[in-house]
C-alpha cells in the first residue's frame, strides 16, 4: 500500500465507480497525482489513519472555524508568557559562526534569540531566509531539488441561504459532510491529473465541498452560510492563459458543476475568494501553493522527509529547528510535527 497507487488498492475491494472515485480523492488530496499514481497509496493511507475524539478516519470542524484553533494555541502560549506579534514579516534569519542569532524583519528592526524555530516549508526557511553560506552544498541543492507541485485551488464562498440538493430535499445536518462532486469515475480524476500536467484547466475537476455553517452557527449571519470548495487537478502556470484571465472563469466552471447537483448555487454566491496555487503561495507564504510544504510521496517520508541531512527537526545552522509540514510526519492538523521538534529542542537545551 505504501509504495502502491490508490487506485490498485482500492480496486481490489471496490467496484462501484461513484465510490471508488470518492474513497480516492482521499490519496489525492494537495498531491500532484492522479490516482494511478505510484505511493499514493501512502497519501489514501495519511488521511485515513487519523482519529477525532477517538473515532479513527474522520474529520471534524473547529467551533468559530480554523482560526479558533490558531486563538486557542496563542491563548495557550501567551499565558506562558510568550509574545506574539503579527504582521512582522521575517526578512532573513541572521546567523554568526555557524549559528543562528535572531531574525531581521522587513522593516530593518532585528530581533536577538539564542533558538530559531520556522514553520516555513524548507525552501522558504533555508533557501530564502537564510545565505547560500549557510548551508552545505548538499543541503541547499537537496532542498531546491523537492517536489514542491501543487494542484490545488481553493474557494471560499459567501451564501445568502443553504444549498438545496435536489437528491435530498429539505436536507440540514445532513449536509455537515464531506460532498463530492465533478469527477465521480476514476478516468475522470485520471483525466484531471493528465490536463493539469499539460498545463490546462480541467474539464470536470475534482471538488470536495463543505458546508460548515450547517453545524456551526458562528460562522454566518442567521439565515446564511459558508462554503469551502477544495478543487483539484489546477496547475500552477497555464499554458495558454494566465491566472488573472482564468480564475473567475474557472471558479464559475466549478460552480456550474454544483449547480448541477444544487440547482441556484451559483445564485446564492454573495462573496467568493478563489486562491489558484499561485495565490495560496502568494498569501500564505508556501512554495508552489504546496499545502503539506512538499510532496507526501514514499521518497519524502520518515527518514527521508524532507532530507535525510534534515530528519531530525534540527538543520546545519546550530540553534535553527524547523517544526512545520515539511518535516516528519507531514501534513495535516495535528501538530505531530511541532510537538516531535518541541522535544528535539528540549533535549538539546
């Protein structure tokens, strides 16, 4: 299963294409891949294996959405007495001898620390913060050598009522759910995969859709609600269009598909924010709009993620621990990463 493509593993137990292309839209997830794909078995196995309040292989919502959980870990943190400042962007890290010293933000001010902690991915922390004499050469050509691809676009949207489903009528909590929709045959996320590498927009693109606001009411105004679409197969650059001409053209491609399933979706759109990769590199700061900050395949796993020199939380520069999704064991909202290099910093104090 590691090694293997989701779709071998999946047709050995499945034979309905509606379910096998659901089930495998779990290997796909931020994966530059298609479901035949070599180790994304793998990937169908990390988003499975996980557990929510004891239940294995779910998923939940954050009450007040993914930033409560951010307020909760800084409500955490500052009642240890941590200071935490925002819009301080980090110019480079600064470093004397071999060791890092503090970090210098883009404003000029510098910051004194005898430990550095990022939770970049490895390009930005290594490559751009840090000097080329910083790093041995073996570190810095490995690092520009991962996979930093990313086929994922994500639409945030606004809705002046709850989505009607003509396959489930007056449905409420019914909705709280993943929904799956556009490429529902395995050939079809086959054929996504395939336009994507050719540099072109899919036809029916895969689309998993949550309704948050069905479970919580915080979210939105009474009477309205939200939506995440989590779109795949979307290349970083076009071939024959850019993102400034394409993105509201495919965001409207991908509400069509719903409104297939959901008559007078697109309707309903009060606001939308559609992130292309380019745009989740641009706003949040991940190489490639990478989600898990570089592939999950078996050859970046364990060990191996993100390099073998890098394995253990700690870098070549002494002081400087990285801590995000680039490291062991990779993506996801689990905060295994930070809690494994939280403990290599511990005992190396």
């Amino acid at each position: 299963l590691l090694l293997g493509s989701a779709r071998a593993a999946l047709e050995s137990w499945f034979e309905s294409e509606p379910l096998l292309s659901t089930l495998a839209t779990d290997a796909l997830i931020g994966a530059w891949a298609g479901p035949s794909t070599p180790g994304t078995g793998y990937v169908l196995l990390h988003h499975v294996m996980g557990e929510t309040h004891g239940n294995r292989g779910t998923w939940a919502y954050a009450r007040g959405g993914m930033g409560a959980i951010s307020n909760a870990l800084a409500a955490a943190a500052r009642e240890h007495g941590v200071d935490i400042r925002c819009n301080a962007r980090v110019e480079r890290i600064r470093t004397r001898d071999g060791r890092a010293t503090g970090v210098v933000l883009d404003g000029g001010e510098e910051i004194d620390a005898a430990i550095v902690v990022s939770n970049a991915d490895p390009k930005v922390t290594l490559l751009d913060l840090l000097g080329p004499e910083d790093l041995p050469e073996h570190v810095g050509g490995g690092i520009e050598q991962l996979d930093f691809r990313s086929p994922v676009m994500k639409i945030n949207v606004a809705l002046d009522r709850r989505p009607a489903f003509a396959a489930r009528p007056g449905a409420g909590q019914e909705l709280c759910g993943t929904i799956h929709l556009g490429a529902t045959r395995m050939q079809a996320l086959e054929d996504s995969f395939t336009a994507a590498r050719a540099g072109r927009l899919p036809r029916r693109p895969m689309i998993e859709m949550t309704i948050p606001s069905t479970l919580d009411d915080s979210l939105a105004p009474p009477g309205k609600h939200v939506a995440s679409l989590f779109v795949q197969h979307v290349p970083y650059t076009l071939r024959d269009a850019d993102w400034e001409q394409a993105r509201d053209e495919f965001a409207d491609r991908v509400f069509s598909i719903v409104d297939e399933v959901a008559p007078g979706f697109s309707d309903s759109v009060i606001h939308r924010d559609v992130l292309a990769p380019p745009d989740l590199e641009r706003v949040f700061g991940i190489t490639g709009g990478n989600i898990f900050h570089g592939a999950m395949m078996p050859d970046r796993l364990f060990f191996k993620r993100p390099l073998p020199a890098l394995r253990r939380y700690r870098t070549p520069v002494d002081g400087l621990y990285m801590c995000g999704a680039g490291m062991h064991p990779g993506g996801g909202v689990m905060g295994a990463c930070g809690r494994n290099a939280a403990g290599v910093i511990l005992a190396d104090s």
